[in-house]
C-alpha cells in the first residue's frame, strides 16, 4: 500500500490515544501533543473511546493499526487487555509509546509517565506525615480502572509503614463526580472523626463543593491531579495536598519520542519517569506560575 | 336425552359481585345450545370457566357423567373445548393464517411449520364461510367484523367436542351469519355439541334446538325452540315484559335544515363518491355487508383515517379532513366500532372514561369531579350499566356494558352530529331499547344522527332513512314505507345494480 | 375521596418507611454516640443528592404515563450543566441569566424528542436514545472535554434567604412534585396524559390531542431534567458535559419503583419522588456499612428487586 | 416466498450499504493509496468488535419480539468474561471446560430474569434491572475489581484450524444469527415467541405455554450474551467485570434498529445483527474522520436517528 510509500517527503502521522475523552486531564496532553506536533511538523490525530471502557480503547487502537499511522502513543486502561494489540502493532512496524499508564509486558518502545503504584506510595507517605502516623484513613477510588488501582495498592502499601494507621473504607465512585461529592458527605457522617481522604483520581477538585463536609481541623485531604479548583482548594485550606501529572508531557513527549524513533533514533531507557509534582500550599504559586507557562506554550 | 356437558351448582363472584349463583343445567351430546341474559347476566363468566380461563368457587362441570376439571385454557382445549371470546383476541402482528393456527400449527417433522399446509386449510376454511380475505393479509389490516369472523374460523378449524361460541355475530349482517350458521350446523351434524350466545333473539331462535336464560347470575330456565316464543324467552330474561319497540319518525324532516353534508367522498380503494345530507332531527343508517366501506366512510367523515377527497360540512361549515380533534370542534362525536382497540381506556376508570370526551368537547381546564359524578350517575342510569362502581375500570365490566360505557362517553357530550358504529354491539334487548330511547330524544332535542349497524332490525327500526352501500358504493336510499327487509338486502346484495 | 391507604402511593411510602427503619436499626451505634444514619444533617444529606435523580423523575413519571419513554434526561441535565456554566463562568453572564439559559436547553431537547417522537413517528425508545447521544455530544463538542468551574465564582457556604443553598434542590424536588401531583390529578390535562398512555387510539377518537399533549410532555420532562442540572451546576458547582452519565435507567427506576408502568396509563408523579428517595437512602446507607464497597452493585439490584415484590404485594393486598 | 426487497431485513442492509459506500467515498484517500476504510483487515476489524454487540443482540431480538426487554446481557457479559478467566486461570481448568462454566453464568443468568417476570410477575424493566446489578455486583465480588488474564495461558497469534481466532467472533455470530432466523421463522416455537409478543392474553387463550416461551427466551438471551462473553474472554484475553459496562443499550438499540419493536411481536433476528454492524462501521469509521474528535457522540445520535427514519420510510414505501 501506499500508506509506506517512502519516495515522496509525506507528512508523519502520529496518534494520541487517551483512555477516555471524557476525563479532563487528558486534554492538556492533547494541548501538548499539538503543539509539540506542530513544532515537529508532524500531524497529531487525538482519538479515543468515549468512556474508559477497555474494549473501545481496543477498538480504536486497531483501527489506528489498519490505517497505518506511523506511530502510537497510548495512555493504556488496560495493559494485559491491549498488550498484544500493541505487540501487533510493534511487529507492523508502527512504534507504540505509552504515556500516563504503562503496559510493561508489551513490547512497546517506552513509556512516559509516572509510575501508578510510586505515585500512589508518595499520597501513602503525604497521609502518613499529615497524621503523625496514626489516624484513619478513607480511600475515593472508581473499581474497575487498573492505573486506579496501582495508586491505591501503591498507598495501601506504604501506610503500611505507620502501624497506628488504619484504612477504614475504600470508597466506589463508579467515575461519577456527583457521586464522589456524596460519597464524601456520606462518609463524613459515617466517620466524623476521620483523619485523612486520599482520593486517587481527581474527581474531588472539579468544585470546591465537594468538600463542603470536610472539616479540615479534624480531616486531611489527598488527591490526585491539580485541575480546576484544586488550587483554590489548596488555599483555603480544604486540601492539603495534591499531586499532579505532568499533563502537557504526556503529549509533548510522547509525541517527540515517536518522531525520534521514526527517524531512527532509539529513546534512552524503557522508562523515563516524569516525575510527579507534589503539590502544597506552600509551594502552589510556584507551580501555578509553571503550570501557566505550560498552558500558553512555553 | 344424553347429558353430554353438564353444570353443576356452578358459582363464582368477583369482589362483592355474585357473578354466578349456583348454575345447574345440562347441554345434550350433539345440540346446538343458546345461552341468553342481560348484559352481566354472567355468560361469559360460565363459558370462560369452561374454557378453563375462570376457575368456579363452588361447583363442577361434567362431561358424559365425569367431573371435568379445566385449570387453564390449554387444558380445556386438549379435553376438546374450543371456544370464541366475546372479546378480540387476536394476533395483529400474524397473518390471518398464523392467527387461525396460532398454537396449533401444522408441522412437518421436528416442529418445522408446514406454511403450504396451513395457507391451502385457511383458504378453504375462509371460503367455506365466505370471508373474503387473503391467508396472508396482516391481521392488524382487518376491520373489526372481518377480524371477528377470522376468529370464529380459528374454532371451526379444529375439531373439537365442544364449540363455544360467545357472541360471535355482534358485528356482522345476515348474510355473514348465515353462512356462519350453515357451518355451525354442519359440525352439528358430525356430532359436535355447541353453545352458543347472542343478544339477536331471531338468530337465536334460527339456529338453536335449546335455550338456557340466565338472570343475575342464576338460571332461570331452559326452553325448546319448538315449544317457545321469543316473547317468552324475553320475559325469563328480563323478568317482567319489555318495553314496545319504537317506530321511527318518518321522513318528516325534509324542511329541517342540513347538519351534516358530505359530498363526493372518495378514498382510493376502499369507497368512492360518497355524498350524504343528514338533516336535523333525522337519523340516517347506513347499512352494508361486511367490508363495504361504512366504517371507512364514518372515520373519513370524523377524520381519523382520512380521505382523499370530498369535502364535509357540519351547519354549512367546512370540517377539516384530516383530525379527529377538528371534527370533535365542529361537533362531530363518532362512537367507534371496536370498543376495546378505540372506545375504551383500561387504565382509566369508567367514570373517567365518560368523562373524557365531554370535558375535552367543552373545554374544561380543570376536572369537576361533583359535575362529573352526576353526569356520570346519569347515564349509569339511562343505560342500566350493571357495575358496582364508576370508579372501578372497565376491564371488570362484562362486554355489553362496556360498549354501554363506550356509548355513554359520547352521547354526554351531547353532538351536533352524532356518528354511531356499531352503537349496540353486544347490548342486552332491554338495553338497546334505552340506547334508541335515548338517540331519539337527542335528535328530536336538534342532533343529526348518522348510524352503522349490521343488526338490520335495528336499522329498521330507528332509521329515518336507509342508504345502502355496496363495495365502497352507495347503491340507493330506503325510507318509510319501502324500507323493509328484502328492499335493504337486496340492495346491499344484489348483482343487477352494478 | 379514597382512604390514605388505599392511595397508590401508599405502598412506596410503606417501603420506604421500612427501608429507613431497617438501616436505623442495622446502623445503631454499637457504643452509643452519633446515629450515624439517623441525624437531620443526613436526611438533608439524602433530599440533597436524592433531588437530582428525584426532579428529572417527575417527568419520567409523566412520559411514562403518557406511554412514551425518555433515555435522554442524563444527557440533558449534563448539557445543562454545561450551557450553564458557559454561559456565567466564560460568558461573564449573571446567574439567573445561565440559569435561565440552561432551562431553555430543557425545553429545546424536549421539542426535539417531541418532534421525531409525534411528527416523524420514531418509536420513543431509539428517537430518545438518539436524542441522548446528540446532546452528550453537544455538550462534549462545548467544552471539548473540560469543565467549567462554577463553584470558585460562587460564595462559600451560600445562603439564600437564610436557607442554604443545599436546600435549593429538595425543595424545588417537593415543590415540583405536588405542583405535577396537583396537575396530573385534578387538570384535564392530567387525565388527558394517562388517557393517552392507556389507551392512544381510544384518547384520539375522545377528542383529545394526542400529539399535543405528547409533545408537551416530552417538554416538561425535558424541562425538568434541566432543573435538575440547573440545580447541579450551581449546587455542585460544576458544569460538565458527562454529569449524570447513566442516570437515564435510575430515573427511569425511580419512576417505576414508584408505580409507573412502562406499558402507560398508570404512574404517580408523587411516587416517582418517593422512588427517588429510596434509591436515595440506599445510596447513603450502603457505603456506611463497612466492607460493603464490592456489594453494593449487588446490594442495590436485590433491594430493587425486594422492593418491587414488596410493592407489588402490598398493592395486591389494598386492592383486593 | 416473497421476494426479497419485501422481507423485512431489506431495508437494513439496504441502510448498512449506504452508509459503508458513504465512508468509503468520505474517506477516500486523497493522493490514491491504500483506503483506510475499504478493505479486507478492517472489515475484519468491523466484523471482530460488531460480534460482542451482535451476539448478545440475536437474544435480544428475540427478548423483544416476544414482548420483553432484557437490561442483563452487559452484566451477563461482564460476568461470565470473569467466570470463564477464574475457572482458566485461577482454577486451571481447561480451556474448554472454562468456557462452559461461563456459558453456564448466562443460562443461570436468564433463568433468574424468567423466574422474576414469569413466577413473580415483576414488569421487565425493572425485573432486569435489578437483575443487571446483581450480576455485575457479583463479578465485581468475585474479582474484587482486578481481572484474569487469560491472554498470557493462550497461544499468541492463535489460529484454531487454520484459522485466526479473530474470526470466532464473527463466524459465530452469524452462525447464531442464521440459526435463530431458521428457528423463528421456520418453527413452532418461533411462531409462539412472535405470538406471545403479539398478545400475551391471546396466546394464553390459545394454549401456547406463555409462561414457559418467556422462559425459554431470557435463557436463550442470558445464553447468547454469555456466548458473546466467552468470545470476549477468550478472543481478547481478559475476565474483567465491569466489561461491557453500559452495552445493554447499545445491543438493544442495534435489535430496535434491525426491526424489533418494543410493543412486541415484531422483529428479526438477522435484522439485529445488521443493526449491530451499522454501528460497528460508525464505531470503526468515525475516528477514521480527522478532527472530528469530539464530533463522535452527536454523529452517532444523528446516525441513529436517520438510519430509524430511513428505514421506516423504506418499509412504508415496501408495504404501499
Ligand atoms: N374480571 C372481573 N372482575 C370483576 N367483575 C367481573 C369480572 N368479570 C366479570 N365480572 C362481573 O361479573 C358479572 C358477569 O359478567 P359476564 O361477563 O359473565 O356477563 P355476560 O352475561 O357475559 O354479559 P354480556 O352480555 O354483557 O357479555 C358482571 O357483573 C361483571 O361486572
Ligand atoms: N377483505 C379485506 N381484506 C383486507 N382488508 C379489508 C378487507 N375488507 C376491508 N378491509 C379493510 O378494513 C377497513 C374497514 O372496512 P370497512 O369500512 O369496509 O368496514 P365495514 O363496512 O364497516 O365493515 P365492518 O363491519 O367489518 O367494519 C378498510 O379500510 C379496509 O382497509
Ligand atoms: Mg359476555
Ligand atoms: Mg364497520
């Protein structure tokens, strides 16, 4: 087919693949991918299944097989589910590259991103030292997602290291943030007492409203992602610490990843951790200053 | 005489309702057997406990001496009972042959259908009782009367030992009937013992050997056509002598001014040129075979299956064609013909169901349940609807009182122009007299009445004038003193006119 | 008039009555203390995040009624989140003005069920699922995926006439609720609704506009569904095109818990709140029982079921 | 016999050409090259995720021509993907013998709905509904929300006589289709399923065993999505709970598009399996469209919503 034809100087055509379109973050990957893409001169096409549903992830990403694009960079719902899709892609001859949430076994080329279960150790330790080690602790999850759950085993693991802490419940969201909202109300009526939320996804900071029940003199509050409201949380001191991704990288590097590999140019290492920004209100208006450079393409 | 099918002290009620009360009585091995009442009477009740679909609190049935016990309608059909039900029953997603074997399907080996069979068995089934319809017509295509005749055809085409037939010829002509009664007494002569119920006295006393009267539930008498008079059958029924028939009016309102005009109505395919004028005061019939286009013209005139052409006026105003809701405005009421498909709501409650069109007709905003209750009280008393509340549905009701109720929706909302269908389907003697009582004093009162029946004495009886149609034509106009039996049916049947 | 008990919702009262009694009694605090199910702040708790599903079931009841059925009350509550918070976060709009706004978007996706549903003839179960997909899409296609943020342009711990606005939701819910209630029983309208659900053919030859009374409906339940995202943007602060993404089958669930039959002509506006209100206290219970995080799914489709055998007892019973 | 333009399926496959010669003239590449739509790999491609949505929507159809509704076959689905991984790889069974434990979650599955709507009369609806949680609840219990992965205990690039299991989807599905089209049409039994959708009461009157039809349809239905879950588990390797999370109204959708009505009594089984592959070709071709991103959702409702419409001026068209 045409889609090799190597003689005339055709345009690269890469794609972005998120888990979901529907979870906010992802879009500054895409920002970042498009901007990076046009830096590169490379076409940046930004796909993916409506919902986080493994299925449809799979679905799009065999179509982006049949249509030979020249490179994937996938933020993987499920890595078992696509490992050998992505294989079959690699074998092809279309390089694959992870971003956000890795497929280890799969022959992809590399990953960027950081690690779920470190990053989910780093909300076990923040909880840890805002308790003084002991305390309890309550766990806002969605059950089903794997990245979700790599963080919460992550936290698990590492509360482990303070025996005067203990895990009352692991909260189901089903992905819906009205839901967190009153599950966090629920469970502040449930344990008034409670020391510390840490919710692994970023459902929490979407409003301000959510927290409404939580009393910050009696409990701590730990969540993923700093979007939105997460700042203004930070401040008012509802929230007390938050993690963020490197959300415009996810796009930015995975796409210049695939254009070296294209061009012949092996990335370094297998993975190349991001790094995740441990977000205070100490240290916010640093990282909102950065964050804003990011956002307007610096 | 051999008690094939025997009653035994049979009772069953419904809420404080005795629907049954002790019945006894027996029906010989091979008799054609009526079974007559008012309306509630409780009929439908014995026959559906026959049929296995009502199960009696006290009693039993016997057959040939041996208790019978039918516990669901599958049962009564293996132990050779088939039965026609005064309500539709059918299947309008299956063709007329799917209908007629709808679980007794011919098949080939493992279960396959054998269709061939089946069409070739309709076919001849349809001719023999003269139905002119294709095996392979959608049944939801069908008008009522057609439907209803396919139905008793579904019975015929079996053979059982007992044939139940409830009210089977409500909405169709003599003509249909007798060929209907020539098949019944076929299967009579090859031994099938049958039972059969119908409010036409003269039908019953046609076709059947006995009759069994039935009053509020109890048995009231079983006599032998021979020995009998249809005025003797009437009064066990009704337990005292009816009321005189009425004699129409006449043709004395040719000065009256037109209320209903309707000129060169034409549907491709169903009826054409239909042209009409019913004066005020007058009640025209208009009176055809089975299928000849009535039906159609009457809901083409109130616009609920619309026409191609022609035009309607009520009082000298144009009625739009093609809503139901703009003829209810120029004061158009149509009583339709199938109570259960047009006429009533289940889900509503009688009085709501009467209700309705006059709260619509005058626009009421808000429900006035205490004006309500007594319009509603007032027609349960005009038309002796037997119920034990208007606030219960009328799923509870037996079938002539619920056409009751459909005839009451429409006669509160007192039309300039009433349309009637089939108004007295199902209802009792007694009743149908009330019914024409009460549509001769709203048309005396300025009402203009247009009116379908294939019940020929009715029509003979209410009609001012008669206008015969024949397959989608109308063939001429009867009134007054030429307006007699054969001049009707040989109009709407006769070959020389064409 | 009837006797209270032999009301039709009478027997969704009963339940959940029972249901609340079961959860008291199951979540008793073992050392004393807090009732930690039993206390104003939570039944406020329940009204709050009840009236969400409990306001767009108002008019599921009466498309059900009306022997229709709406799948797309979910996407509309989360476009009308969106139109909302377009509208006063990027537009600068005041807050009654988005408000209004996002009611307006009830109204046009309704019109528009209404339309293929009366107009075209599309059976109501694809022409709304269809609807659903266009206005989640729309949504989508606003925001491209984020969000707007109403809550950091909103006071903190917001009171209305002294109320909380966390009270908005639960009384517009009651408030709806008899106003609909009223409406379905004593207007012609009302009765002109279940007419057309119990009978369509029957309600045409009674004079009664069948198109225009579905086409209403369809509007009201689309105009409810957008209080009910009116009352989430502002309440929860956020407008987001995938809020109530599913909702669509709990509304529908408390409509029929609360006695409205998919086969239409019966159905009680009352009963779709009381629904509501069940699904409501299990969603609040269920997560204070310790460990019950992996058998809620299950937890919650027994009870659907025991409750509508329950209900349907119960309602055998009075009848009879 | 009639002709085939008169059979119902007609104007299915008529709408499913149009829309494939629609994407394969939108998405003709422009310098010449290889069609990224119009060929063999991405047919297959098609066919392969349709299958999950067509299988399950064979049972469908015939839930809603006998007049039902099923909201199971997504949780069924979910369930028995999980079943069948546990009994692979944690109990070790074989292969085959797994596969029949999860075929043996959908018979129970549709067993429990028939129990609900025959034995104890709960409407169907809400029946399913509660039976969708149950199911799911269970899969999540006995995962506790990891999953099993069988892909790493099965061969890479397997081919089973010769042939890339990729096919078993399909192939199986149009087996089931062709097998259950010549069961409905050609038996009795068929004919009691349209009978029974046509008029319950009717086909009681008959002595048709309603009752035990009904049955029979939700085990087949509960069978067929439990077939479509094994394909899952074992096609993509995974036994997961919350797969097929939401397809219930997707295979609903693609039986209503196909022909089945919700009022009962009508439908096609091979018309389900071509509404299944209209929107697999939406699923396929759609982000084949460069930007259209966020354009997906509201394409799909418009499709949707044509394609009824269309469809239903074909078979008007067809009938006059
Ligand atoms: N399902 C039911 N629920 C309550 N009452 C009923 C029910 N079925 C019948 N009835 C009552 O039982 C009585 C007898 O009804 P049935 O149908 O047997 O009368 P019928 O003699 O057939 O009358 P018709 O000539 O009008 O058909 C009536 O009063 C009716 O209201
Ligand atoms: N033989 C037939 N086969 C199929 N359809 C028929 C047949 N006869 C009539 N119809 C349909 O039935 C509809 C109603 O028929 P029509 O108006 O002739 O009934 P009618 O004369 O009142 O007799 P009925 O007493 O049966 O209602 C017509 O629109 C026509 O489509
Ligand atoms: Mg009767
Ligand atoms: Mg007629």
């Amino acid at each position: 087919g045409g889609g090799t034809d190597t003689a005339a100087p055709k345009k690269l055509r890469f794609a972005l693949i998120p888990k979901s379109l529907d979870i906010p973050v992802f879009n500054y990957a895409n920002a970042g991918a498009q901007r990076t893409g046009k830096e590169l001169g490379v076409e940046v096409v930004y796909r993916g299944p409506d919902t986080a549903d493994p299925l449809k992830q799979k679905e799009v990403l065999e179509s982006f097989i049949t249509q030979k694009v020249d490179g994937i960079a996938i933020s993987v719902t499920n890595a078992e589910f696509l490992k050998s899709t992505i294989d079959r892609a690699v074998d092809a001859g279309i390089p694959v590259v992870t971003w956000d949430s890795d497929a280890p076994t799969s022959k992809r080329i590399a990953f960027y991103g950081v690690d779920d279960f470190r990053a989910g150790q780093i909300m076990g330790d923040e909880a840890g030292k805002l308790l003084n080690g002991k305390g309890t602790v309550a766990f806002i999850t969605s059950l089903g997602a794997n990245n979700l759950q790599n963080r919460l085993d992550g936290a698990k693991d590492s509360l482990k290291k303070f025996p005067g802490i203990s895990v009352v419940e692991t909260y189901d969201i089903k992905e819906d943030s009205v839901r967190c909202a009153e599950l966090i109300a629920t469970g502040t009526q449930r344990y008034p007492n409670l020391g510390a939320w840490i919710s692994v996804g970023g459902w929490p900071v979407f409003t301000q409203r959510a927290l409404d029940p939580v009393k910050p003199e009696k409990t701590k509050f730990i969540s993923f992602d700093t979007v939105e409201a997460g700042p203004a949380l930070l401040r008012s001191g509802k929230v007390q610490v938050l993690l963020g991704q490197k959300y415009f990288g996810w796009g930015s590097e995975s796409i210049k990843l695939l254009n070296d590999i294209v061009h012949g140019k092996m990335p370094s290492a297998k993975i190349i951790d991001s790094g995740v920004d441990i977000v205070t209100p100490a240290n916010l208006d640093e990282y909102l200053a950065l964050f804003k450079k990011m956002e307007s393409g610096g | 005489m051999a008690s094939e099918l025997a009653f035994r002290d049979v009772s069953r009620s419904f809420g404080a309702v005795k629907a049954l009360d002790g019945v006894t009585f027996s029906v010989a091995e091979g008799e054609i057997h009526a079974l007559i009442g008012e309306n509630g009477a409780g009929k439908s009740t014995l026959l559906k406990i026959l049929a296995g679909i009502v199960q009696p609190e006290r009693g039993q049935l016997f057959w040939r001496g041996e208790p019978l016990v039918c516990s669901s309608p599958r049962q009564a059909l293996e132990r050779g009972i088939g039965m026609v039900y005064q309500e539709m029953l059918a299947f309008p997603n299956l063709t007329v042959a799917g209908n007629i074997f709808a679980g007794r399907e011919i098949t080939k080996t493992g279960g396959r259908l054998d269709e061939r069979a089946m069409h070739a068995r309709t076919k001849a089934l349809l001719d023999e009782l003269h139905i002119p319809v294709s095996p392979d017509t959608p049944m939801e295509q069908l008008p009522a009367a057609l439907s209803q005749l396919v139905q008793v055809a579904r019975a015929l085409a079996f053979d059982c030992k007992v044939l139940v037939l409830d009210e089977p010829t409500t909405s169709l002509t003599d003509v249909e009937v007798d060929h209907l009664f020539r098949e019944v007494r076929a299967l009579k002569a090859r031994g099938m013992t049958v039972l059969f119920v119908s409010h036409r006295i003269p039908e019953v006393f046609r076709l059947c050997d006995r009759i069994t009267v039935m009053r509020d539930g109890k048995y009231a008498g079983t006599f032998d056509r021979e020995t009998t008079t249809p005025d003797t059958v009437v009064r066990a029924m009704v337990g005292r002598t009816p009321p005189p028939r009425l004699t129409p009016a006449g043709s004395a309102h040719v000065q009256a001014p037109v209320r209903l005009e309707v000129r060169g109505l034409g549907k491709r395919g169903r009826f054409s040129d239909v042209s009409l004028a019913v004066r005020k005061g007058e009640v025209v019939a208009l009176f055809g075979l089975v299928g000849s286009g009535r039906s159609d013209v009457l809901e083409a005139i109130f616009g609920t299956r619309p026409a191609d052409t022609g035009t309607v006026e009520v009082d000298g105003a144009a009625v739009r064609l093609n809503s139901a809701r703009a003829a209810a405005q120029a004061g158009l009421s149509l009583v339709p013909e199938d109570r259960q498909r047009q006429g009533l709501c289940f889900a509503l409650s009688q009085r709501d169901n009467i209700a309705i069109p006059r709260a619509e007709k005058i626009g009421a905003a808000r429900v006035n349940r205490l004006e309500e209750t007594s319009v509603c009280d007032a027609q349960r008393q005009g038309l002796n609807i037997k119920t034990p509340s208007l606030d219960s549905t009328p799923d509870t009701l037996s079938g002539g009182n619920q056409q009751k109720v459909v005839a009451a929706k429409w006669l509160a909302t007192s039309p300039k122009v009433l349309l009637l269908d089939e108004p007295t389907k199902g209802v009792d003697v007694g009743a149908k007299f009330e019914i024409h009582g009460i549509i001769r004093r709203e048309v005396d009162a300025g009402m203009a009445c247009l009116m379908v029946s294939s019940d020929l004495p009715e029509v003979l009886a209410l009609a001012d004038r008669i206008l015969v149609m024949r397959e989608g034509r109308l063939q001429g106009e009867l009134a007054g003193a030429t307006a007699t039996d054969d001049a009707v049916m040989r109009l709407a049947t006769h070959e020389a006119t064409a | 008039m009837k006797p209270i008990w032999r009301a039709r919702e009478f027997s969704t009262i009963l339940i959940l009555a029972l249901e609340v009694l079961f959860f008291t009694w199951y979540l008793w605090p073992a050392g004393g203390g807090a009732h930690p199910f039993l206390n104003l702040d939570n039944f406020l708790l329940v009204l709050k995040y009840s009236s969400i599903y409990g306001i767009a079931a108002v008019g599921a009841a009466i498309v059900i009624i009306a022997g229709l059925i709406d799948l797309a009350p979910g996407a509309i509550i989360g476009l009308t989140s969106v139109v909302t918070g377009y509208f006063f976060v990027e537009a600068g709009w005041s807050l009654p003005a988005a408000m209004i706004a996002g009611l307006l978007v009830g109204v046009l996706a309704g019109g528009v069920s209404a339309f293929l549903v009366v107009k075209i003839g599309l059976p109501p179960f694809i022409a709304t699922l269809g609807v659903m997909g266009i206005w989640r899409g729309v949504g989508f296609i606003v925001t491209e995926a984020r969000f707007y943020d109403l809550s950091s342009k909103l006071p903190q711990d917001w009171h209305v006439a002294g109320v909380s606005v966390d009270w908005a939701g639960p009384i517009i819910m009651v408030a709806l609720a008899l106003g609909f209630h009223w409406l379905m029983r004593t207007f012609q309208w009302g009765r002109a609704v279940f007419a057309v659900g119990g009978n369509e053919t029957a309600a045409l030859f009674s004079g009664i506009r069948v198109g225009r009374v579905k086409t209403l409906v369809y509007i009201i339940a689309g105009l409810l569904a957008s209080v009910s995202g009116v009352v989430l943007a502002v309440v929860q602060g956020q407008g987001k095109a995938d809020l109530a993404t599913g909702y669509e089958l709990d509304i529908i669930a408390s409509a029929v818990v609360g006695g409205a039959s998919l086969t239409g002509g019966r159905g009680s506006v009352l009963g779709a709140v009381l629904g509501a209100l069940i699904f409501g206290v299990l969603r609040n219970a269920l997560p204070q029982i310790p460990g019950a995080t992996f058998y809620d799914r299950m937890i919650v489709g027994v009870v659907v079921i025991v409750i509508v055998v329950m209900d349907q007892m119960l309602v055998k019973r009075s009848r009879a």
